[in-house]
DNA sequence: CCATCATATTCCGATAACGGTATGCGTCAA
DNA sequence: TTGACGCATACCGTTATCGGAATATGATGG
C-alpha cells in the first residue's frame, strides 16, 4: 500500500534538464568530447558531483559514453531534446497571442484586484 | 554549517514543465481559460492537486488567473516557454549530426564494450 | 449575516533529489 | 603486482516535492 507519494520524476528528458548544472553540461558537451574531470573542473563542481549528474543524463539518452583509456569521454546525444523541442513548439502561436489576453486580463485586474 | 542540499529547485519553467500534470495544464489550457474545477475533472486530478500545480505554474508565469464571480478562471501565459524554446533551439543542429558522431560510437562500442 | 459553492492552504507521510565525503573499481605504467 | 590516476558508487544529511485529506478563505445569493 504505502502512499504513492511523488510520481515518476526522474528518468525523462524534462525532468534531466530541469536542472541548471545539467543544463551547463549538455551546454559544454556541444563543443565537444570531455572526460569527467574536464566537465567538473570547467563547471565548478566536485568530480562525484559531475559523475552523478552525467549518470542521470545517461539514463534519459541525452549523452553517452565513450572509453578513451584511463578516462570516459562524454559526449552530447541532443536527439532526445528534439521532443521537447517539438512540445514547446506547440506554444509557439500562443507566446504571442498571450500579450493580447494579457490586455484584458489587466484591465479586468484594475477591477477585480487580486493580483498576485 | 548546515549542508546546502538541494539547490534551486522550483521556481523556474524548466522545473514547471518538469511535471507530467503539469504540461497536460498548460496544454489543455490551450483551449481557453478554465476554472480550476474543470481542470481537475478533466485531468482526473483533485482539485487541491489541480490548485498547486497551478500555484507553481502561476509563480513561474506561465497562467494567469482571472477572478469571475465565484469562480478564478486560469489562462495560458505562454511567454515563458519561449526561453526554453531557444535554449533548447541552441541544439537544433546537433541532433542530426548526433547520428553520425553515433557510428563512431557505436564502432568503439564493439571494441570497448561498456555499453550500457 | 448565513449558507453554499469554488478555490486555496495547511498538515501529513512517503519519497527522492542534491550535495558532500569517503570509498570502491577499472585501467594503465612500471 | 603494485601504485597512481580517473571515475563511479555508496552512504549520509537536508530539503523539497508530490499526493491525499481536512480545513480555511473568498465570493455569491438569499
């Protein structure tokens, strides 16, 4: 039984660069291979710590790994971006539309007065 | 004295978009403004559960609410899709070129053997 | 003012996400 | 084989998140 208690969350390209620090990675890795220590030192973080987030980048397809010796050579795979991309595309008529709406919803706000 | 853990979470639209119920608020709020009862039902949803995703949605900017009588009616802001629509942009080109970086991957593969 | 409907907030328990430190494991060189 | 290096994992503590149920707040109608 227990309670469900948080959903899936992890494990899926959203929830991978909901994170700033892998965002900073993914960013990185466009101008190329790097070994792990590479990644932490360049981005300020322990090495575990880049290990870890590498790990969850991993898992959800967005980089690979490439054994280069001694070091893994890490390296960007952006295709599983491409269906976010597409999600947020779906908006795209709308972040314009919205200064439209905007105008009645300010004006209905002068009124109403529950802003925020 | 006392461990960060955890950084920024929350408070971002990466971290909005993040949740699975979430993205189905936004997208069914394409179709117009919708009291938060009607969210709930369609989205099989609580309505303390619609109400906090919609909290998170709205301090992020992404809804906006409009009091109508009894009733808050919530409307897609999706303006601040945009950025992550660019940042996301910014990878456009290399999920093509990913698939040709991917044979010499998968070549090193067969030698190295750490594949997944 | 009271009852009611719509929504927000609070409290709770369970979980997992993050950061840090320590440690394990694999690879290479000697 | 041993030691050094590069990296991954384990463990710990802290905090945040999510879901659920109960309750508080707000607005409307009578």
């Amino acid at each position: 039984m227990a309670a469900v208690a948080r959903a899936a969350t992890t494990s899926d390209a959203f929830n991978a660069i909901a994170e700033p620090q892998r965002r900073e990675i993914l960013a990185l890795l466009r101008a190329g291979e790097r070994p792990v220590t590479a990644l932490a030192q360049e981005l300020g973080m322990t090495q575990p710590g880049a290990s870890k987030h590498l790990r969850v980048l991993r898992e959800v397809g967005l980089v690979r790994v490439r054994g280069a010796g001694k070091q893994r050579l890490y390296g960007l795979d952006a295709r599983g971006l491409r269906p976010i991309h597409e999600w947020i595309g779906g908006f795209e008529q709308f972040w314009n539309e919205s200064f439209d709406r905007l105008d009645t919803y300010v004006q209905d706000l002068k009124q109403t007065r529950q802003g925020e």
